[in-house]
C-alpha cells in the first residue's frame, strides 16, 4: 500500500529536505537543491490554479447572473484575485507557513517573501515556487464568494471585505491545517488540497454575508435567469481542467501521488455531473447545460479534500453523494429558508467541501482503497479529527466573517442603493455594459 504525504501533511511535518536527509546519513558535500521535475509540475499546477479563478470562475459565476451584473462579477473577481496575492506576498504567506509560531500562526519570517528557503522543507521544490502555488489557493478562496452577493454588494466593500477576510480567516485556517498548526498536529485533521481550507471556510462565510446584506430585490419571487449558460458551461469546463492542478498540485511532486489525486478529481467530477442531470430530470423534467456544471463543481469540491487519500471507486461515490445532498440544499436554502446565496457558493462549495472532508476519514481505510490511517489513528479518532476540523473552522469562519464585514461596512456600505441594483451593477458601479446591441 503506497503513502502519501500531500500538501496538508508536508506543510505540517516538518519532514526532511533532501540535503538535511543526506547530512543525516553521513552524505557530506549535498547542496540543498529542488528537483526540477517536480519543481515544473508545481509551476503548471499553479497556473492551473490561476485559470481557475481568471477565466474559469468569471465565466461559470458571470454566466450565472444578469446581463446587467456581468461585467461587475469579472472586476469584483479580478479585483479580489489581485489584492489576495498582493497581500499574499506581504504577509498572508507567512501567517500561514511562516515558522511554527504556537500552532495559531506563522511567525514573520517571510513576511514580503524575506528569507525564503531553497527548498522548502518536506518537499523536492523551491520555496518560492511553493509560495507561488499557495498564492494561487489564498486568491480563488475569497473570490468563491462573490457568488453570494451578486448584484447588490458594493465594490469598494467586497475588496476591502475580501482582502481582511484573507488575512483573518484564510491565512490562519491554512496555517492551522497545512502549516504545522494545532488542528493538524493536536488532533490530526487532514484535508488534501481544501475541503476545509478552502470550500468550508468560502462556504460558511458566504452565507453568513447573504443573510448580512440581505436579498436581492424581488427574490424569491421573481425569477432571476441566468443570462448566458453557454459561459457559465465555458467557464466550469476550464474549472475543471484547472482543478488538476488544484488537487494534482498539492502532492507538491510530479509522481503516483498526483495522478492518482487528478484521476479521483476527474471521476468524481463526472459521476456528480451525470446524477446531477438524472435528478433534475426527475425534478424539473429536463436535464440541463446549467445542471450539468453546476454538478460537476459540486463532485469536484466534494473530492478535493480526500483526493489524494482515496481509491478512484471511492472517489465515484464521492461525486454521486455531492449531487445527492447539494441538490437539495439549494433548494433548502433558497426555497425554504429564503437566504439569497445567489450562485449557491455555501451550497455547492460549502457542503460539498464538508462533506469530502468528513468521508475522508472512512474510505482512507486501507480495506477500502485508501493509503491508509497516520500512526496511532483509525477510523473513530480520524472522524473525530475531521468533525473537529470541519466544526472549529467553520464556526471561526461565520464569527470573523461577522466582524471582518461589519468592521469595513463602518468605512465604506456593504450594499449598493435599490436605485443602482435596478439599474444594474455594469453601469453604476463601474461605467459600462458587459454587451451593446446597435
């Protein structure tokens, strides 16, 4: 039985760099030198991650809009992406992977990227094209968001909103999981490459924001349509291909550990897309383009946090039980409960990533297909760890959300004028209209 040790674990570990190893042993004369194949898979993987957020979640989320918030959804996201990574550089990588400060954060070590490692420890790869993959993670976590407060939040709020937020909860959730803190090495909470970080934190955070702005005027009453599910099909296909890197990335080598981990990422994908489209055939008697991305999105959430521990059987049923449960939780949320997530980010990205992140702890299970429980885990102390992980992440997320939200509402409105949402998000609050038709 092979074992892995993914991004969750070598940021965490601590383990040897290759010259620390070889000192070890009694090798003298080592330099402290990456690998350059896996250094190159982790240079694509990041650009995979950035053709994620520019231009796949553009797409898939602008699709999903009206035509008069499209162009509002592509700066919002745009917007968000730049000032994380600028952010990134400054600070956020070094509350998360700084040197182990107590468990709760980084130390400053790094901070404006100072004192960076030729390697970085655990891996065969420059700490610099490590930063670089991370930044790719810190900038498509907060931009996930923007689907929940479609045309109605205001600019300059959402940026100033998202750039704390990443600071706040991001960067110290990576750090608590990836980055040696206390959820990993207390209680062993895994999660492969973001079920948590990534999906649990946006997802919380993101219904927590829809109940604080409120409903978009009309809702649930009037029927809000997508204005163009061709690019919201666009957009998911390049989600999808880009999620490779996402999860393939964070084996953080070019080797079995990354195939594997794209492998379980395609199936589930696809499994969930296909109940996706069998549910709403029953439901609403016609399968469509909108289902069908919509689905594959959830599947690929729902397998990020397991999927390099998990056997591709597993992984199908990942995908199937995504489409089971967030197809109806869209429908709870919006229907029943009335809550404007307007693109379904807690219900798609929030529950898929919890759920994975929960299931991981049950199909790692060698007899299962899995590579198996760490020293001195099995299968109860491992739910424990994950419940643990998922529940104290996202009861930080909700409450830090709160403030982070309330705090930059005190300097700049959370929410546009019911004059300009009617008017449309395009032209009040950036000047232009996504189409002009002579």
């Amino acid at each position: 039985m092979r074992k892995i040790l993914p991004a969750a674990v070598l940021g965490a570990a601590a383990l040897l760099t290759p010259a620390v190893a070889c000192a070890q042993a009694g090798i003298v004369g080592v330099e402290d030198v990456a690998d350059t194949g896996d250094t190159a898979w982790i240079l694509v993987s990041s650009a995979f991650v950035l053709l994620m957020a520019m231009p796949g979640l553009t797409l898939f989320y602008g699709g999903l809009v009206r035509a008069k918030g499209f162009l509002a959804i592509l700066v919002q996201v745009g917007a968000v992406a730049a000032v994380a990574s600028v952010l990134w550089i400054m600070v956020g990588y070094t509350l998360a992977f700084g040197d182990v400060g107590g468990g709760w954060l980084g130390s400053g070590n790094a901070w404006m990227l100072l004192n960076l490692g030729n390697v970085r420890a655990g891996t065969a790869i420059p700490e610099s094209a490590f930063v670089l993959f991370q930044m790719g993670f810190a900038l498509i976590t907060p931009a996930l968001m923007v689907g929940a407060w479609v045309d109605r939040a205001r600019f300059g709020w959402v940026v100033g909103f998202c750039a704390l937020w990443g600071l706040i909860v991001y960067a110290p959730v990576a750090h608590w999981i990836w980055g040696g803190g206390w959820l990993f090495s207390k209680f062993g909470t895994l999660d492969f490459a973001g079920g948590i970080v990534v999906h649990t934190t946006a997802g919380i955070s993101a219904l927590v924001v829809a109940l604080l702005l409120g409903k978009r005027a009309g809702f649930p009453k009037t029927l809000m349509l997508p204005h163009s599910p061709s690019l919201t099909m666009a957009g998911a296909a390049l989600l999808w291909v880009g999620w490779f890197g996402f999860n393939g990335g964070s084996a953080l080598a070019a080797n079995d550990d990354a195939a594997s981990a794209i492998i379980n990422t395609h199936a589930a994908a696809c499994v969930a897309a296909l109940v996706w489209l069998v549910i709403e055939k029953f439901a609403v008697g016609k399968p469509t383009s909108v289902g069908f991305a919509t689905g594959a999105i959830a599947g690929l959430a729902t397998v990020t946090p397991a999927a390099g521990f998990i056997a591709p059987g597993a992984a199908m049923l990942f995908g199937a039980i995504a489409a089971i449960v967030c197809y109806p939780m869209i429908q709870l949320v919006k229907r029943r409960l009335e809550i404007d997530d307007s693109l379904d980010v807690f219900a798609v990205h929030g529950v898929g990533g919890m759920i994975g992140s929960i299931l991981l702890a049950v199909f790692i299970e060698p007899a299962l297909g899995g590579t198996g429980y760490a020293e001195g885990m099995g299968l109860a102390r491992q739910l424990v760890a994950q419940f643990a992980g998922v529940g104290i992440v996202a009861l930080w997320s909700a409450f830090a959300t709160v403030v982070c939200a309330l705090m930059v509402s005190m300097i700049v409105p959370m929410r546009v004028s019911e004059d300009e949402e009617r008017e449309g998000l395009d032209i009040t609050s950036h000047g232009e209209r996504a189409w002009e038709f002579d």
